[in-house]
C-alpha cells in the first residue's frame, strides 16, 4: 500500500509540473505574439512566438506543445484581436505544435506508454520540423483561411504574397531549434520538463575475501594441548590447522 501511495504521489507531481509549465509557455506565446513588436518583412510581419511552443515540443512532448501553440493562438486572438478570426489557425496551430513535439522530443511516443523515438530515422530533425510546418501547414493550409477573410486577392495571389514570411520562418527555425534544445538541456539537468527519467542512484560496492582458519585444541598426534596462535605442535612437528576457508564480504 505504501509504495502505491508513493507512485500516486509522484504521478501528481509530475501532472502539476506540466501544467505550471504549459501555463508559463502559453503566457509567453501570447507576449511574444501580441506585445513584442514583430519582424517586419515585405509584405508580413513575423513574431518570435513560434519559440514558446518549441521549447514545449522538446520539454513536454507533442501534446504540451500542441495545446501551447493552440491555446496561445485562441487566447491571444480572443484578448489580444488584430484583424479577422478564423478558427482553422487555431487548428493549424495546434497540429504544428503536434508536429514540433514528434521531431524534436527525446520520446515522442511516450503517451502510447512506447520509449520509442527517432533516432534511427530521424535526420536533423530541426531541418524537417521546419519545412513540414511552414512550408505545408503555413503555407498552403493558413492561406487558404486568409484567401478566405481576404478576397483582394486569389488563393495563389495571397501564396505568392506570404512565401517571404514562411521563407524567413524556415530560416529561424532551423537555427534557433538546435540552441532551444541545448536550453532545455539545461532545463531538463534542472529538474525542469518531462524528458529527464529518475534513474536509480548506483552504489558502490567493496568486495573483501579473508581467510577463516580453524584449528585443533590439542595435537591430533601426540595430544598436547595447542598453544595460543601457534599453526604447529611444538613437541611432534604436526600440523594443528584443521581447516581453512574463504569468506568473501561486500560493503555498500
């Protein structure tokens, strides 16, 4: 019973760490995308909001992320609103977070209760999450929402439109994901985030073998008691060991 109340205990913790965490990433997206002023590019301008839901991909897994870039996108438009809303970048948002997590944390999988990841198919992943999420989620998806809200322009006219703005995304991305997850290194040997596993302390053992020796009380030949810390009869040269063993101890 107690060790279960223990496990119990220690699921708790684990859930109330995710959460205070989710909530800080998803405040973080909402500044970086509404009140830190954006990058402007010809045509668009770029926040840096994209980093708060990376670091979650690569802490947490793909379900923090996906809940951080959903959730920060839905908050931030519904306190923060600049221009016309379409719930289909909500939605976008939220796969692109999915999508951050199953390239870039250690354990993707880990949800399924499988310890699988990518490493033997996956090639810089920074390169890949990059380009599938601009490139086919932003670029084609989210322009069919704006072609949509926006009819001063085509579908293809608004595509041509946004390619600098994904082009200069790709471009971050690929270089600040690698530093991002160097940061939640740290993080993690902090104790911060869901990718460190509590692996059991090794101890060290000493090992120690040592000689036991038994002797006879008189000699076996002439019967002459055996004097104190002596191996042999001192009137008839017999040997009084009786037996000897060895004892080997280990010390933690």
């Amino acid at each position: 019973m107690e060790k279960n109340g223990k496990k119990a205990k220690s699921t708790g913790a684990m859930s109330v760490e995710m959460l205070v965490i989710t909530a800080l990433l998803i405040a973080m997206y909402v500044v970086l995308d509404r009140l830190v002023p954006a990058i402007k590019l010809p045509g668009a301008k770029v926040a840096l909001s994209f980093v708060a839901p990376i670091v979650a991909a690569i802490l947490c897994g793909p379900v923090i992320g996906m809940l951080v870039y959903g959730l920060g996108d839905l908050i931030a438009a519904l306190l923060f609103p600049f221009g016309q809303y379409h719930p289909g970048f909500t939605v976008v948002a939220a796969l692109m977070g999915a999508v951050f997590g199953l390239f870039l944390h250690k354990k993707p999988f880990g949800i399924f209760g499988s310890d699988r990841g990518w490493d033997r198919i996956r090639i810089f992943p920074n390169v890949i999450a990059a380009v599938l999420i601009n490139a086919l989620l932003g670029q084609f998806v989210n322009t069919l929402w704006v072609a949509q809200l926006y009819g001063s322009k085509t579908y293809w006219g608004w595509f041509v439109y946004r390619l600098p703005q994904h082009g200069f995304l790709i471009a971050a991305e690929i270089i600040l994901i690698p530093l991002l997850m160097k940061l939640c290194e740290q993080l993690n040997k902090a104790g911060i985030g869901g990718r460190r596993t509590n692996k059991p302390e090794k101890r060290i053992k000493e090992e120690t073998s040592r000689t036991k020796v038994s002797y006879y009380s008189t000699c076996p030949g002439c019967g002459t008691a055996r004097p104190k810390g002596a191996d042999k009869c001192e009137f008839c040269g017999r040997n009084l060991i009786k037996d000897e063993e060895i004892v080997t101890e280990i010390k933690e």
